[in-house]
C-alpha cells in the first residue's frame, strides 16, 4: 500500500529555525510529505534535502512496534507539521518508544536528533557508534544528545531484539571520520530499514516534487535568460540532470560557463526572482549529456 496522507499546511508548521546549522535546502522551510507504505505498520516522511537547487528526498521511517508503540528510523528535522502528524500515529499506535540515528555520518539526520529528541521526550534514543563532528570533534552531549537517553548500538543492547534484527554495515574511514550504520529488519512486517547504504534512482520525479517543482525547473534550463516552465518533459528533465550531480558531483559533460557569459546571460534575463537565482545559472550543458543519464 502506498497511499498519499499529506495534509494542507502553512508555512508556519513547516518552519525549521535550527538550518543555520546546516545550511542546505530548503534552509528554513521545510516541506513534507507522508506516505503510509505499509498498512497500519510503516509510515514515510520525506524532506528536500540539497545544495544549490540539487535537491533529493531524505526520508525518516515510523514503524509500528509489535507491542505498541513507535519506532523513528533516521530522523528529519520535526517541523510543526511532522511533530503533528507523529502525534497523529501515537493516538492510534502507542507513543513513540525509540528514536533510532543508525549513521554515523548522516549529518542530515544527525543535526535533526536534538529537536526530534526534545519534541518526543518519552523515548530512548539509539545511536551508531563512532559518531563524528566536524570541524571539532565535540561530545554527544555537547551536540544536543540528551545524556540520560543515549545508547550506543550493540555496545548497550540493541532495542526490541523480540521483534527486529539488527546489522552493522562498516565501519570505513571517510577521511574526517567514520562511515558506519546500523540496518534493520522488523521481522512481522518485512520492512528493511537502511539510510544511505542503499539509495533508490527511480526514473521519474519522485513524488515529493509536487510540493515544490522549482528545483527541477531550475536545472531543465539550459540557460538563466530561459523561463522555468513547468511541463511533464521539464520536470523529468531536471530530474535527469539533478541525478547527475547527486551522484558524480560533477557530470563528465558538464561545463561551467566563464564570468563574461555568465553575466551575459543574467543581464538577458527578462525574469529575475529570487527562485530562479535571479537569472544566474552557471551550467552548460552540451549536446549528448542525456547519454550519460542512459
């Protein structure tokens, strides 16, 4: 089952005044949507999460314990609007039991711990071990972790060993610190639950991008004179492109254009809003650079 549970909200509800932590977009406003995957056990929430319009859906899980109660896998930052819709589930499914970071090096989710701990102050919150900051490698407490609630996982147990199977995967040095995390397996329902061990590509605009479409719009330009119109081939093709930077960074085809044409290029602009960065757009894109979607 995977049905649409979003909700009409205002921008109030969906405030996150801790961005300045992690300056990525959407930076303050962030957006939501909820998916029930598998009926009455697991729930989707799905944030953007990107730099410079290179925009993906970061995902937290709730999970419905066999003996009542929540579970959140991989936390995102509890807006109004998610902190909501938790207490929703909890009205029907027991109160959220365990809060789970199974990364060491997400900082997406790692930087929305400390709030979602606080917004849930009822639950145990379970950690990877050799978490890591940056650019100083402080103490857990020193980074929001609430003392008296913070486990390491396998080396303090492992939370409701009745019901799910836990794996480490790693650990790998990343260079400034460690890869490692913790999947799990809820063995009643079949879900698997990872974070970025496994990441799905699907051929289409995930359904996320219905609550804001502009970062595809932005990147199906090939020009910053050019409007963002918003068309099915558009979207699918800022998708296509935004693909290419999520995952290679910088696309073997890509070319970024020189001062002078940049600034060429943004005088030409008949738009300049703030969503379309003002008609500054630094990429180009030659002929052929679909191929390396293909």
């Amino acid at each position: 089952m995977n049905s649409d549970l979003q909700h009409p909200q205002t921008q109030s509800t969906q405030r996150w005044n801790w961005w300045p932590l992690l300056p990525t977009f959407p930076y303050g406003e962030r957006q939501s949507r909820f998916t029930e995957l598998i009926a009455g056990r697991a729930w989707a929430i799905e944030q953007f999460h990107g730099i410079w319009y290179v925009a993906v859906p970061i995902r937290m899980t709730v999970l419905k314990l066999d003996q009542g109660g929540l579970l959140l896998y991989s936390p995102l930052p509890p807006t109004q609007e998610v902190v909501d819709f938790i207490h929703e589930l909890e009205r029907t499914h027991g109160l959220v039991k365990t809060i789970v970071l199974a990364s060491s090096s997400g900082l997406e989710h790692k930087i929305s711990l400390p709030a979602l701990a606080r917004a849930f102050r009822n639950s145990d919150i379970w950690i990877s071990a050799q978490q890591w900051s940056f650019p100083l490698n402080l103490p857990l407490s020193w980074l929001g972790f609430p003392r008296t609630r913070t486990h390491i996982l396998f080396k303090d147990g492992l939370p409701h060993r009745d019901e799910i199977d836990w794996l480490a995967l790693g650990p790998l040095n990343l260079g400034l610190g460690t890869f490692l995390e913790v999947a799990c397996h809820h063995r009643s329902s079949g879900a698997l639950l990872i974070t970025d061990a496994l990441v799905s590509i699907p051929k289409q605009p995930p359904t996320l991008f219905d609550l804001d479409p502009n970062p595809l719009l932005f990147h199906a330009r090939d020009s910053g004179s050019e409007p963002m119109l918003d068309t099915p081939q558009q979207r699918l093709k800022g998708w296509q492109r935004i693909l290419l930077f999520a995952n290679y960074l910088r696309p073997n085809l890509l070319q970024v254009r020189g001062i002078q044409p940049l600034f060429n290029d943004f005088f030409d602009a008949s738009d300049r809003k703030a969503v379309n960065h003002f008609g500054l757009y630094p990429f180009l894109w030659p002929k052929g650079w679909i191929t390396e979607v293909e």
